[in-house]
C-alpha cells in the first residue's frame, strides 16, 4: 500500500498547482486525475474558448480595415482549420503541463478517487494513504432541468470545440459569462443567435449598468436577447431542435440548428464518497473554513469544487496560499479582490465591491463614470463603445469597486485591482501619469 504526506485529488489549475507548490518543500505527494493533466481551464475552458474568440474577433476587425486603408477581400473561415489549431494548442500546452509533473517528484495516479476513511482512498484497485488530503475536483456542466444533452443537437460548451462545421442558428440557454462568449462567436462568424436567460439580467453576477450595455451592444450586433426565459418544452426533427419558450409576456416557439446548454457549473463530488471522511457538503459544493479545511481536519478543499467564484485565477490564488499555510503552519485567508472577466465582445470586467454589497455594508460611496467615446485610443482601435465605472468611498475617495465595458478591459481591470489592493484613492490617481494614446488613459482622465 502505498503511503504519502499529502494526497491532492484532482490535476486542474488548483491541484496541479498546489502539488508542484508542495513538492518544492520535499513533501512527498500524490496526485489523482480521472481525466486530463490541466483539469477544465486547459482542455474544455479557459485556453479553448479564448483561441476560439481571438479568431473571431479578428473577423470583428476586419470590420474596421476598410475605413483605415486596409482592403481584404474574399474573406471565409474555416472551422476545421480552428479546430485543428486547437488541438495542437491543447497537446503543446498539456506536455508543458504534464511535464512538469514528471519533473517533480510527484507521483501521478490515473484514475477516479473515492473516499474509503479520513486516511485513505481507492483509486481503481489501488488504495493509497496520505496524512493530508486535498481536494480538487473541479466542477462540471450543470444540467438543465429539461434539456437533455446529446453533444449532437444539444450540446455543452466543451461540445463547441469539436464542431467541424458552424450552425446556421443556435439558442444558447444561459446568459451568463460562458454564454455571452459563445454568443460573440458564433455571431461574428454569420451564426443566428439567441440567448435565453432565466434571470431578468444578462450577465446576472455583473453590474447592472454594464450587463445593460452589454445587452444594448449585443443587439446592436444582431444577436437575439430574451430575459426571463424558461424554456418549457423541446422537440428533436433531424436537423432542427424546437424549442417552447415562456417569457413574462407570451409563449414563443422557435427553431434551431443547435441548442448549447451553459447555465453554470456544479461541483465533482458525486464519485467523492465524501461520507466516508465525514466532510460536509452543501448542494454537492465542499464546505470548508475561511483557510479552506473541511469539517473533517486533515482534509482540505479548493478551486470550483468550494463556492468561491469558479475561475482558474481564484484556483491559483487559493492553491498559493493554502500551500504556504500547510508549509509554514501559517492561517492566511485567500484573497477576496478577484477580476471576473468575460471576453465577449465587446469584453466585460469587474472588481471590488459592486454597489449592492456598498448599500447592504451601509457603506456611503460615489460614483465615477468614464465613456471610451472620449478615448483616442479607442476611436483609433475603431470601437469607443463602453465605459468604466469606479465606485469610491464618499469622503476619502478611496477605490473599492470597478466595473467596465469595452475594448480590452479584461486587461484594463488590472490597474483597479492594484488601486483597491493599495487603497489607493482618486486623487492619487489623478496625480498619476498615463501614457497617451491609450485606453488606460481613460482611468486617469476620469479623476483628474
Ligand atoms: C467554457 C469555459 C470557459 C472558461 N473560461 C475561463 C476564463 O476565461 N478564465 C477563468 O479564470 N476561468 C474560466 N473558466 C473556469 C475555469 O476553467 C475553472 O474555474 C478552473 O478550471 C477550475 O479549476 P479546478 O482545478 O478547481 O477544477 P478543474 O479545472 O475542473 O479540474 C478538476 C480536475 O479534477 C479531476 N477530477 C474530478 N473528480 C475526480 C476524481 N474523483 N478523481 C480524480 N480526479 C478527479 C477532473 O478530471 C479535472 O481534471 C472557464 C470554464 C469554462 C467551462
């Protein structure tokens, strides 16, 4: 039987992470992967969307050519070429990361862990012991009450990056991050789209202002928006799915060439046998203390398999700390300042507190709006559209939130992360100098 200090379950961006991390102190560490080296982010999230919507914002571009002198013609797209790009992308990067674990002294098993007491765990026909347990598990598409997936018809978005053709129509259920982004893509690529949101927001976990924006630019762009839309029924011909729709005001029945289901993730905790080690769970999300230890002490948990938001930079942030606190016998709390970035079109950026939290904390603050239609460098990059929004305590002056719309302020949300991180507040910033021409300008503009 095999025996270690600490046993990590899962080789996403939180495990992998926090195991190499761990290695580096000579802890004598296992790893357990039921899938793929690099989890969710690497081979079905992160990295695949994102090539994905830097080829078609290059066909948003070519938009602006003509009007700068640049004459392109006979332009087409060819998905079976991105597809291919993708793959080696996918295989490049998943070496990198595979390699580096070979490098370690880590050991990786494959296979799926289950929980057999608070020390051990099986793992196929092996079981494996350890002191220490740390669970990254990741999550998975949430199913949809109704919809059920056949990665044909209707599919989820991991189903997008296999597609060898575009639709010609596609209803995307779901309008949150991951939806908006499909949604940019296979608009920009002469796809009919439709989004089907439950919530009576776009974007339901931004601020309302710039899930309004986003809304507007959207349409702008031909893409169908219903909010508050459940879909109540579907039927499946063979090239078409229809789809019954109850929206607040009417029933609506439409047809598409494809269906994606994207209304969220839940955890992976299913196979887990949780029970066995006593952890506690909540609607399948792992319960764990502000320093992430569960209800049963040795153990641990991070990255999307906590309610902390799912996102691979969250992931690494939780897999920093908690490493350093099981090194160094320390009880620092990951950070609570995370970007939430959606690389639609035009991109989407939050941070800080938003003013729901300001009103319910009784915190007095005011509001500072700033619109890229006075950028240069925006009208210049031919898309002024959006603007930032900075939320200040009332007396101070001091950052605490931020929220944009816009070209490029999935970059842009840096320079707010660094000002509420050093409490920094707008007169300093107004003291500040920017380069010109540029986007970041527009923050220093705004307080000036
Ligand atoms: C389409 C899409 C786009 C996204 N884009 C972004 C983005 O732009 N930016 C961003 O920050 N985040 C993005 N995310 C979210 C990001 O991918 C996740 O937050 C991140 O991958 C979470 O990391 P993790 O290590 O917690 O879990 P995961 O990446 O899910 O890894 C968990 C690993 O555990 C393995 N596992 C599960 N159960 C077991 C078991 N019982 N035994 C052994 N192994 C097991 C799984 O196979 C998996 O490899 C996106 C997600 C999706 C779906």
């Amino acid at each position: 039987m095999d025996k270690f200090d600490i046993i990590v379950i899962g080789a996403g961006p939180a495990g992998k992470n926090i195991a190499l991390e761990l290695e580096k102190s000579g802890l004598n560490i296992a790893i357990i992967e039921k899938d793929k080296v690099g989890g969710t982010c690497l081979n079905e999230g992160c990295i695949p969307a994102k090539l994905y919507l830097e080829s078609a914002s290059y066909v948003y571009k070519l938009k602006h050519f003509s009007n700068v002198g640049v004459q392109v013609e006979n332009i087409s797209f060819d998905m079976q070429q991105l597809k291919t790009k993708k793959d080696e992308l996918l295989n490049l990067l998943r070496d990198g990361a595979s390699g580096k674990l070979e490098k370690s002294t880590v050991e990786l098993f494959y296979g799926e862990a289950s929980f057999i007491d608070k020390n051990s765990i099986k793992v196929g026909e092996k079981t494996l012991k350890a002191d220490k347990f740390i669970i990254a598990s990741g999550s998975k598409h949430r199913p949809h009450p109704l919809l059920e997936v056949d990665e044909k018809q209707i599919i989820w978005s991991r189903d997008v990056f296999e597609l060898e053709k575009l639709p010609k129509s596609i209803l995307i259920v779901g309008g949150g991050a991951i939806g908006c982004e499909f949604a940019t893509f296979f608009n920009a690529l002469g796809v009919e789209v439709h989004i089907a949101e439950f919530t009576p927001q776009l974007v339901p976990a931004e601020d309302g202002d710039v899930a309004k924006a986003l809304q507007r630019e959207l349409t702008k762009k031909g893409i169908k928006i219903t909010l508050n839309a459940n879909v109540t029924s579907f039927t499946k011909n063979k090239s078409s799915v229809n789809i019954t729709m109850q929206t607040k005001t009417k029933v609506e029945e439409s047809e598409y060439e494809l269906v994606l289901v994207s209304i969220g993730r839940a955890p992976n905790t299913d196979e887990l046998n949780l029970e066995n080690a006593g952890i506690q769970s909540d609607r399948g999300f792992i319960t764990v203390n502000e320093q992430l230890q569960t209800s049963t002490t040795n153990i641990y948990a991070l990255g999307d398999v906590i309610t902390t938001p799912a996102l691979a930079h969250t992931a690494y942030n939780e897999a920093s700390v908690l490493a350093k606190n099981i090194i160094n016998n320390t009880h620092n709390k990951p950070s609570s300042i995370i970007p939430f970035v959606t690389f639609c079109q035009p991109q989407v950026a939050s941070i800080g507190k938003n003013e729901k939290t300001l009103k319910n904390e009784g915190i007095e603050y005011k509001v500072v709006k700033h619109f890229f239609k006075s950028n240069a460098k925006a009208k210049i990059k031919g898309d002024d559209s959006g603007f930032i929004k900075l939320l200040c305590e009332k007396n101070s002056g001091i950052i605490l939130g931020g929220a944009m719309i816009g070209q490029d302020t999935t970059e842009l949300i840096h320079e707010i992360l660094i000002a509420i991180e050093k409490k920094t507040s707008v007169d300093e910033l107004a003291q500040m100098v920017f380069a010109h021409p540029t986007l970041s300008e527009s923050i220093w503009d705004m307080v000036r």
